[in-house]
C-alpha cells in the first residue's frame, strides 16, 4: 500500500514535467560571458515579447559550447572564438556565422602590481613581463574563448607558460568567474572579458592594469545550428533569434546594455 | 565573517519577500531530488534486500561493487547521462536533455547505489535475527523481503535521507545534463554555482544558507516521523 | 475431537484431507561442526500421537535435533523421514517454538495476522486465537514491548495460526514466571489432545512429568533411553538419566 503511493508519488512528479513548455523553444549554446553578465536577462525578455519564442540558454566556455553544438545539443551557438566558429561552420555543423557583436579583455591584477604592468597597452610585452617577474598568472586552462585568445598571446610573446605550469603559471580549468575567485584568492594576474569584469562582484583590491591592445580585441559570433546535420534543430525560431540579434532593434539592444553606466558589449553586425 | 553575515541578512530578506524565482529554484530542487530519492529508494530496496537474503557465487564481489557506487563522482554521472541524453547519442531521440527529467535520472543514478548499498546493510542486520523464524514459518522470498522491507521502515527512511541529501547537494551532474537555464533547470546548487561564478558571494552564500534550511526541514520531517514511531515503541 | 471451539483453532491433517506426516523414523544421524561432534549415530522412532518431551543435559544437542526434525538444518550424515518425507519437504507442516520468540516490528495483532495471512489461513480467527492464548487485551499493543511470557504466549499462538500438524517447542517456558508457565503448558496440552503431534525439549523436570506421554533422553550424541513417561520417571534405565532425575550434575 504504502510502496504502491510511493510509486504514484514518483510517477506523478516526474510525469508532471517542467511547467506547460512554451510551444516554441529554442536552446542557445552561450559563452559565460554574455550570462553572466546579465546580457541575456536584458535581451531575452525584449525578444520573447515580440516573437513568443523562449530561449534557454545553457552557459558555459565557448570550447564547450561548441562540442555540445556539435552533438545537436542547442540551436543556436553563440561564442567568442572566430577560427574554431569558422570550423565549425566548414565542417557543416553551423548554417553561417556572423559577426554579433564584440568588447575587449583585460589583465586585471592586484593594487600592488607585482609585476609592474599597471597602464601597458601591449598585452605581450605585458604578458613576458609578468612571466620574467615569475609574477602569478591565473589562466582558464578550459578550451574557452578567452583560453584561446590568452594562448594565441602567449604564442607571439615567445614565453611558454606551460614551463611555469603549477609555479607562477596556474591554470584553474574553470569558468571565467571561478578563475577570477581563484586568481583574486591567490594573488595572481588575470585576462578576462570586460564585460564578465565589469559585473564581477567580488573584485576586492583588484583593478585593470593592462587595456587598450588592438589584440585585445573579442568579437563574439552568432551561428544557427545547421538542420541539414541535426534535424532535431529548430531551424525556424534559430533563424527567428540570430536575425533579430543581428537586426537594427536587436543590435539597439545590446548597445543599450549597461552595467554601471558602462556598456559591456558593441554591436557590430555588418549592415543589411 | 562579515560576509556571513551579510548572506544571513539576504537569506532572510529573500524569503521573507517570497521571492518568486527564488521559489520556484527551491521548488525544482525538491522535485528533482525527492523524485530521484522515490525511483532510487523503488530500485535500490529490492535489490539490497534481493542480496540481503541470498547467498550466492561472487556475493562479495557484488557487495564491493555496490559499495564502491556509492562514491560515484557526480561529473562522471552526468557526463555518462549527457552523452546518452545528448541529440547525438542512443537516447538522444527521447528530447530529455536539458529538461529536469534528465536530472532526475542523473541523480536516480548517483544515489541508487547508496539506497542499495546502505538497505543492504540494514536489512541483512534484521534477516540474521529473522532468517530463522521466517524458514520454520515456510515464507517465500518474496514474503520475506516484503516482510524485511516493512518491519526496517524506520531505518529505511533514514537510508533514503541519505540518498536525499546526497542528491539535493550535488551539482555536478544537474549542471551537465540540465544546462542550469534559467526558469527550466536552475536549481538551488547550479544558482550557487553560478552565483560564485559571478563574483557575488554573499549571494551565493544565502542560497547556501537555503538550501541548508530546506535540507533540515526534510530531515525534521523525517526525524519526526520516526519520533512517532519510537514513542510507539516500534523500533 | 468433540471441542468445536478447539477444532476450529487447529485442525489436523487428517481434518484437512492431507495423507499425516507420522510417524517420524530418525536412523543414523551425524551432525558434526568441525571436529566437534553433536550428534553420533541417533536414532529415535516417534508414533503419531501424544507429547514427547527431549530432555538431557546442557550441549546434548537437543535443540539442534529439532532444527533438524524440522528441516531448518540439513544433517551431517543420517536419514530422517517423516512417513517418507525428507524434514524440508514438510517444514511448513510443522512449526517451531523458539526460547527466545522472534516478533516482529508490529503490534500482536499484526503479529498474528501476518502469518495467517502469508500462509493462506483464516484471517477471521485471529480474534479466537489472541483469546485462547490471554493476549486480547493486548492486540494493539507493540508486540516487543510484551513480558517474557506474553511474548512466548504470542509465539505460541503464531505458531498454532499455522495449523501445524507437529508442534516444536524449544524449551519455551525457560525462565519465566509460574502462571505464565501453566498457561502455556495448559495451551500445549489442548493442541496435543486435538491430535497435533508435540515434540517438547525442556529442563524442567516437573514440567516433564507434566507433559510427558513419553520420553526421549539425549545423551552424548545419542538417544540412551526413550520410554513412555510412566516407565521413565519412576525407573529410568540410563544411568546418565537416572543421574539427571536425582539432580546430579550429567555432562
């Protein structure tokens, strides 16, 4: 009797399922950034207004995201990462990529600036110096956006961090948030996104010491998931998502996305 | 510890304005969780009570297996359910990704080899004291574990608080197999996750003050009921 | 057989249609554990009738020579037939006292209940069955709460819900208070008139003379004397058992 309403109990709440799921739906394969720093919370509502359709976002690191695209697993792939997003399109995973929008990364360090790197604007002499000074360095170390571009730096500079692995060289194999709990626990440098920056909320003494590099620069990439290799892709609504982003109001949107009165990302959606 | 108390504060300033989205994290928590107990408890208690009772060739070894699963890491649970679940893989036709069935199976996963593991113990401990009664009676199988599984109820609930607490505390598995989205699968421990990511720790703190609360509600609830049972003198 | 009332409590085999399971034929049984010998070569013949109280000293292997009648353990080496039936056949046929009573985790009603119902039995008399042994006002009680020998009365009143055709009991009024000894000796006596086989081990030697229609001494392995009750006690042939009755300490 009592195993019988267990049962029912069991069956009842996994059967009861999420909440009426809007007819339309679409999943977006995100980098960090553009979730946690609330850009998503500011553009869904305007879009699910106007078109019905709701958009689940799944974040995580742009290498990630991008697997998970190829698993058919999203509709939608939005990151930061031109050459591996031109890849994924060539291999026909991806119906065409565009470019959305874009902001800059920085080298946030401690106020005492061990390294001495405080108001460079070349990111590699900033980065050989910080390796010379044997300075922490806190990277990603996940195959994410911002681990690509830290890497293809490192690459020009002629230092190889991987030598000072687990020394001065740390990398955490997380998110960019917990890499910058982790960095700013230990003291040590880090390169992250302006935007994941700027609404960071546990910055303590930390400040931007290097910025302004034109290598510096992140543009993030929007892509439909190509139907023709995942046909369980909602091709329509995916359409629906990336042409608004890349439309007048949807690029008005983005500009009009501040955290404390500084904007965090700059359409740059080539004109239609 | 000023951060600490900061979070109490916030903890407390949430629920009392009933945050509705806060609700509904703790409300997806609970379902997800306690769901994934009843399957658990429904596979985990027939099988320990199936090896409770039996002996058998390679007993020992199974009895080390079931008690190895219970570490099972979580990540490696929902990387194991994610590639089943994902649109590439064998399961992936049935749409469960990302849905807050998938994390029920995740953790159905994860704690039904502690239910197991655990009833087993319980009720081999009572079929010592049975076991002979129960052959002069000429029961069944079947009548004697139904018998075990009522007469160990109240040890039983504390197996299945154990399977409980492992499962509404993990967050490896959730954030894999449900995404963490918002308003779909967001519960208590990928909202903490993704608070900490965020920088802002005194939030993430107060959702962990929470969840810790929720956590000794349903251990009260339990406790009380085997209150009862004792004062019945049952135990 | 007149007592309805009694008849209605336990009926016998033959009541039931079945061919009865007497008499016993014990030949030749060894149980050792290790080098440990319990049983050497015992052999024992019981009719169909009556009580047979098992007596003998500590370590005889008394109670182990009823786990074995009654098939719960298999022997070393010996046949037991039960008019031709090996003990495991007929197992559910029978049923056992123990000492000490294992109840369940349930009121004495339950208790009782859950026997009459896992072997098919008349759920209806559970109400007569509390009654016959004084445990009515005790039904919705937990049933480990219950004195030594309400819980024994309990045990016994189980074992009779399975309407057994041979009844075992393992010394089951050691170390409890008089009147609840003779209110079981009393119930025991009742299912034996009725044609229930009873096979008694006890040390208790008033209650032998009480309750014995026969007796079966168990000594060292095996059976030294069995004689009907009236033979046994005023002129016991075993020395060994002759000693045990004048209170000598036998080992």
């Amino acid at each position: 009797m009592i195993r019988d309403a267990f049962g029912a109990t069991a069956l009842a709440l996994i059967l009861a399922g999420p909440v009426a799921a809007q007819e339309q739906s679409i999943i977006v394969q995100s980098t960090t950034s553009t979730a946690n720093s609330g850009l998503y919370d500011h553009l869904l509502p305007i879009f699910e207004e106007e078109t019905g359709i709701q958009v689940n976002v799944v974040a995580v690191g742009t290498g990630q995201a991008i697997k998970n695209a190829e698993n058919c697993d999203g509709d939608v792939l939005l990151v930061h990462a031109k050459p591996s997003e031109q890849a994924f399109v060539e291999a026909g995973f991806g119906t065409g990529r565009t470019d959305l929008m874009y902001n800059d990364f920085v080298i946030v360090g401690p106020e005492a600036d061990p390294a001495g790197v405080g108001g460079m604007t070349d990111a590699q002499d900033a980065l050989a110096r910080i390796a010379e000074a044997g300075a922490l360095f806190a990277s990603r170390g996940d195959d994410s956006g911002t681990h690509k571009k830290e890497m293809s730096l490192w690459a020009d500079t002629g230092v190889a961090p991987a030598d000072g692995s687990g020394a001065w060289y740390r990398e955490t194999g997380s998110g960019m948030g917990a890499t910058l709990n982790a960095g700013i626990g230990m003291g040590a440098y880090v390169m992250t996104d302006r935007a994941t920056w700027i609404s960071f909320g546990n910055k303590q003494d930390y400040e931007i010491q290097v910025e302004g590099d034109e290598d510096l620069f992140n543009q993030y990439g929007v892509i439909p998931v190509n139907p023709e290799t995942c046909p369980s892709v909602n091709i329509e609504a995916a359409r629906t998502f990336a042409d608004w982003l890349l439309s007048d109001d949807g690029q008005a949107a983005i500009g009009a996305y501040e955290v404390d009165g500084q904007q965090l990302f700059f359409p740059n959606a080539p004109e239609s | 510890m000023q951060g600490m108390g900061e979070a109490l504060s916030l903890a407390l300033q949430m629920v009392w304005s009933g945050d509705a989205d806060l609700l509904e994290i703790v409300l997806l928590s609970l379902r997800v969780s306690l769901s994934a107990t009843l399957v658990a408890l429904l596979i985990g208690l027939p099988l320990g009570a199936l090896v409770a009772i039996s002996r058998f060739r390679g007993r020992n070894l199974v009895l080390i297996v079931m008690n190895a699963l219970m570490g099972l890491p979580p990540v490696v649970v929902g990387l194991v359910v994610y590639l089943h679940f994902s649109r590439s893989g064998p399961l992936g036709f049935l749409g469960l990704l990302y849905t807050p069935t998938a994390m029920i199976v995740a953790q159905t996963i994860l704690i039904a080899p502690i239910v197991a593991a655990l009833s087993r113990q319980v009720l081999e401990d009572l079929h010592a004291e049975y076991a002979e009664q129960f052959r002069s009676l000429g029961l069944s199988k079947v009548q004697s574990v139904q018998a075990l599984l009522w007469d160990a109820r109240y040890s039983l609930l504390t197996v299945g608080l154990a399977g409980f607490g492992r499962a509404v505390a993990e967050v490896g598995a959730v954030i894999i197999v449900g995404g963490n989205i918002d308003h779909l699968t967001r519960v208590m421990t990928t909202a903490i996750a993704l608070e900490t990511s965020k920088g802002d720790l005194s939030f993430a703190l107060a959702l962990g003050i929470i969840l810790l609360v929720i956590a000794l509600g349903v251990n009260a609830a339990v406790q009380s009921v085997r209150m009862s049972a004792a004062r019945m003198s049952y135990v | 057989m007149s007592d309805v009332a009694a008849t209605s409590l336990a009926p016998v085999a033959a009541e039931r249609g079945a061919a009865p399971i007497m008499p016993l034929s014990v030949r030749d049984l060894h149980l050792r554990f290790g080098d440990s010998v319990v049983l050497d070569g015992l052999d024992l013949e019981l009719g169909p009738a009556g009580c047979t109280v098992v007596m003998g000293p500590n370590g005889a292997g008394k109670s182990l020579l009823l786990k074995l009648m009654h098939g719960l353990i298999q022997p070393t080496s010996g046949r037991i037939s039960w008019d031709g039936h090996p003990p495991a056949a007929v197992t559910a046929r029978q049923a056992l006292v123990f000492q000490k009573p294992v109840l369940l985790r349930r009121t004495v009603a339950a208790n009782l209940d859950f026997v009459l119902k896992t072997r098919g039995r008349d759920r209806a008399r559970l109400g007569k069955l509390l009654d016959h042994v004084g445990l009515a006002h005790k039904a919705g009680q937990p049933a480990r709460r219950l004195s030594g020998g309400e819980a024994q009365r309990l045990a016994l009143a189980r074992a009779l819900a399975t309407e057994p055709e041979v009844l075992f009991l393992d010394e089951p009024t050691a170390s409890l208070d008089p009147a609840s000894v003779l209110t079981i000796e009393r119930i025991v006596a009742q299912a034996r008139d009725r044609g229930v086989r009873v096979v008694l081990v006890s040390h208790d030697i008033g209650q032998a003379r009480r309750m014995a229609d026969d007796v079966a001494f168990l000594y060292r392995g095996r059976v030294t004397e069995h004689a009907p009750a009236a033979e046994f006690f005023p002129e016991p042939r075993c020395p060994a058992a002759r000693d045990y009755l004048n209170g000598n300490v036998v080992v």
